[in-house]
C-alpha cells in the first residue's frame, strides 16, 4: 500500500558511516532529513556482513568518527583491528548518542527515484510502497553492498544449505560437523575460512584466483596501550586526514633503490608485521614500479612456504596472475596455515574448474564432491552496483545503469552528468574504498551539504555535474591508475569481477589529501564543474 510522507529537504539512502554523518549534520544545518534503509537497524556494511571472521582491515582507533572529540575518548576498541559485531555495535552507539535512527525508516529498501524537472525535486519509491519527495538526495549505499552471486550451471539445485558470506544470517548457522564448501578466496572467503573450518568435518575451498592475504598480527588492546591512543590521537588524526590513505602510515622514507639490498628485507618485515593492506606501503611506489613490486612478491612468497606445508598447495595458493597490492591485500588470521588441516581441501578451479552444482555437491572436471552447505563469498559488484541496481532516472528520464554501461562518468564521485541534486557518496571517481572509509564518509558528507547550503544561500535550486567536467575528471583518474600497476589486475577494483560489466578503474587513486585539496579548490571556485540553476 503506498504510504505518502511530506516533503524533504534531503533523503539519504543508506545507514552505514556516510548515511549516519549525513543524518546527524543534516539536522544541525536544519535540513528535514529522511534516511531510507533496508536493513531493520543501522550498520551499513557492517550490518550486513556477519559472516564468521569478518573484520576490518583498518585499525580501529582509525577506524571511527573524528568529528565529535567526546565520541572518540567514549568509546573503547578491544581489538587492534575491530570484528563486525564490535564495528556494528559503535555505530549502534553513534546512533543513539546522537538520535539518529527518528530520522530513518528501516526495512525501506529503495527501488526507485525519478527526477522532476520543473518541480525540481526527486520522488523516491521503496519496495514497501513509501513515496517520498526531497530537493536533495544523497546515495549513501556503499561501496561494497551489492552482492555478487555468480551464475553457475544447477546453482539452484543444491539441496543443502546455501548462505553467502555478503547476506549472512543473524541467526548463527550450525555447520558442526557439516561437510561445507566455500566458493571465493577474496577477503570474506579468507576471513571466515580458518572460523568455519574450526567446527565443519570437513572444508573444501574451491579458488578460481590466488589472491595475497597477509597476516592482522591483531590483539587485544590493553589500559595502557589505549591510554597512550588517546594522548596521540590528536596528531594520529592530524597524520590520516593529510595523508594519502586516510590512516597515519606511510612508507619507507628512503626510496628502493637507495636502500641496501641486504637491508630491504628488513623494511618488507616491518610492513608485514604491521599487517595486511599496509604491506603494500612498504615502499613508495611499490605498486607503481615493476622492480619493488616484484621483490615485495618475493618476499611474500618466502613467508607463504614457512606457513603451508605441502608444495602443491603453496604453488595452488601463490598468486600469479597480479602485481601484489593491486588486488586489495587480504587481512587474514591462520589463512594459510588452515590449509595444513587434513579435512581442509583446495580445489584449483583453474586446474579443475566447475562443471556444475548439483542436488547433493559440486561437480568439477576431475569428480563429484559431496557438501552439506555452500557457503558463496564471491564478492560484490563494487562501487556502481548499489546504485545501478535501482532505477534512478535523471533528466529526461535516462537512468544510471543506461548512462554507465560504458564506464561510470563523475564529478569528484559526487556528482552525475544528467542527475541534478543527487550526489553519491564513495561513488566511483572518489578515493573510498581506497582510503579509510570512516573518514572518507566524513569527507564526503560534509561536501555534501556544504553543496546544498552554498545552493540554499545563493538562491540555486539545483546542482548538477557538467558533462565535460565530469569527464574531464573521469579522465585524469584513469591516466593517474594506468601510471601505477593496478591496471594489470583483474579485481573488483576494475569491475572484472562482474560478467559483462565494463573495465574501468574505478576509485580514485590519487590519494586521500590530493583529493580533499581537489575538491576544496572546486568548491573555493564556486563549485566550479557544477551547473547551478535557480527554477
């Protein structure tokens, strides 16, 4: 039944990080704010990727709101790289710290919102039948939210338990003593392996891509160690909003080639006990020039055989397809080490690919494998999925999905050629999943609404992306990733990963503080690139 609500000034799709600062800043500016979400709760990623193992790859002092000083200093991490259900539970307390969810309606999963152009403003419909109309609407749907399952022959006929790691059940599955076979290797296969494999009898890993995981070396934070946190969170926080990551590590000052040989073991060891994505920051440029690359590669793979004991699992699982670091480095906790259990088996797809799924298992070219559950954690349609996935239709009624079939094309990540008022956050073009994603949320709301207000105070009903400007945007982002190494790669990243789906760089490679001191020269320009019209 459809349920009319009255007019707003901003609706924000999504509750993760960017939804709840656009909520909550909304407000303070007097905005009349309606927040849409699917979910029963807030939470965003964080809500729904329950899978077991799942973690974040950022530390958790970094990884969390900077705006409010008293919010930092309440809340207390555990952990040096906090799980899903602590992550969840922060943003929980965010919420009702600060009343944002009388600002939601939740269970509202938006499926579609169209432009009016003389009334210049968005009506928005939800699978429920709510309609809304706003001036403004930001899509803060996520980078990684649209789940990815892959089309393979009989998938629908298993018989057994079917769970994706992207849409994991709060209601905890029972694998104990479960034959069970994950499908994917990327993080969440990486993360949640080692956890199912501590219950299930048996575990068959069926990997189509190498990818590189290096070890958390996470722990528990103590008093003291959360002490000394908070006496250098202010230059902490200083170091990760100019830096080229949003976190305060950088690399190596001494460039490769002026280090020592015998000495570059000794910066790689170092990267690698600080954990997972950091590695890749072992050096500068070291996903940008082949040489340091391949000796970070080197590197890895001694450390590879010291954790797995069978040769032909160390040759099964060592990448060979990518520059390490192109494909976001995995964070995992006994990946490797899990495959030296003797009811853990891998299946090389590339070797043995998959003939089709049937009633009771899994057939590849070499046999029929028997599996009580299958567990996808195959990924998402990364950075356009969450948006093509609803029928937003701009002026003239074209529709993103039919304006990106070629390649997505912004304006900063921001804004869209043909959609006026619709601003996407982490949007393809930004630096998002690229840097740390809470600050980045921050950063992209607060552009956001200071657009709106710059609108409001100077009599501008609308805001849209030039066409030339937001290619001309598009373009430096692609000329500065086909500069480094990332290009070789087949990752989500590049939407590879999706059949069909064009190949594109899609962050922003540049760097976090790069791209802010872009931005904030747009908008010092009177948001030069953006058509502001009054009605």
């Amino acid at each position: 039944m459809t349920q009319n609500t009255s007019h707003h000034d901003l609706v924000v799709v999504g509750a993760g990080f960017a939804g709840i600062y656009t909520a909550i800043h909304a407000e303070r500016m007097g905005l009349a704010v309606l927040g849409l979400e699917a979910g029963s709760d807030v939470g965003g990623t964080w809500y729904w990727n329950r899978y077991p193992g799942a973690r974040c790859d950022v530390e958790s002092i970094d990884y969390s709101f900077s705006f409010d000083p008293e919010l930092q200093r309440e809340w207390r991490w555990s952990e040096r790289y906090a799980t899903q259900p602590e992550i969840l539970r922060y943003l929980q307390h965010v919420a009702d710290r600060f009343d944002v969810r009388r600002h939601y309606r939740f269970e509202e999963r938006v499926v579609a919102a169209d432009w009016d152009d003389a009334a210049q403003h968005w009506t928005v419909r939800t699978d429920r039948g709510l309609v809304a109309t706003t001036r403004w609407l930001v899509m803060a749907t996520g980078s990684l939210s649209a789940p990815h399952l892959p089309d393979l022959p009989g998938r629908d006929t298993f018989a057994g338990e079917v769970l994706m790691t992207a849409a994991w059940p709060k209601t905890e599955p029972d694998l104990a003593g479960k034959r069970v076979a994950v499908i994917g290797t990327g993080s969440s296969g990486v993360q949640s392996i080692p956890i199912i494999a501590q219950s299930a009898a048996e575990v068959v890993v069926y990997q189509r891509t190498a990818n590189y995981s290096v070890p958390a070396f996470n722990r528990a934070i103590d008093d003291d160690e959360w002490a000394q946190e908070l006496e250098q969170l202010a230059q902490r926080r200083d170091l990760s909003w100019n830096g080229l990551a949003g976190s305060p590590w950088t690399s190596h000052p001494v460039p490769f080639e002026d280090v020592d040989e015998a000495d570059r073991d000794a910066v790689f060891g170092e990267a690698w006990q600080r954990g997972g994505v950091l590695f890749a920051k072992a050096f500068q440029r070291q996903t940008a020039d082949p040489v340091i690359n391949d000796a970070a590669r080197v590197f890895f793979e001694r450390r590879l055989a010291e954790m797995v004991a069978d040769p032909q699992t160390i040759a099964d699982l060592t990448p060979d397809d990518h520059p390490i670091g192109t494909k976001r480095i995995c964070t995992d906790s006994g990946y490797y080490e899990t495959f030296n259990l003797p009811h853990v088996h891998l299946v090389n797809l590339r070797r043995d690919p998959i003939v089709a799924v049937t009633p009771t298992g899994i057939t590849t070219e070499s046999g029929h494998r028997e599996h009580d559950v299958i567990v996808f954690a195959t990924g998402f349609d990364a950075m356009t999925g969450a948006l093509t996935s609803i029928d937003v239709r701009g002026r003239d009624g074209r529709l993103v999905r039919d304006e990106w079939k070629d390649g997505p094309v912004t304006l900063l990540g921001l804004g869209l050629p043909g959609f006026p008022n619709l601003l996407s956050l982490n949007g393809p073009g930004c630096p998002s999943v690229l840097s740390n994603m809470a600050l980045g949320a921050e950063q992209q709301g607060d552009y956001a609404l200071r657009l709106i207000a710059y609108c409001d105070e100077h009599g501008f009903t609308s805001a849209e992306a030039r066409a030339d400007a937001a290619q001309a945007w598009t373009d430096h982002s692609a000329e500065l990733a086909n500069a480094t190494l990332f290009g070789a790669a087949r990752s989500w990243y590049t939407g590879a990963n999706i059949e069909g789906k064009a190949r594109g760089f899609l962050p922003y490679i540049g760097g976090f503080r790069p791209y802010i001191e872009k931005s904030e020269a747009i908008a010092a320009d009177g948001y030069r690139g953006f058509v502001l019209s009054e009605r």
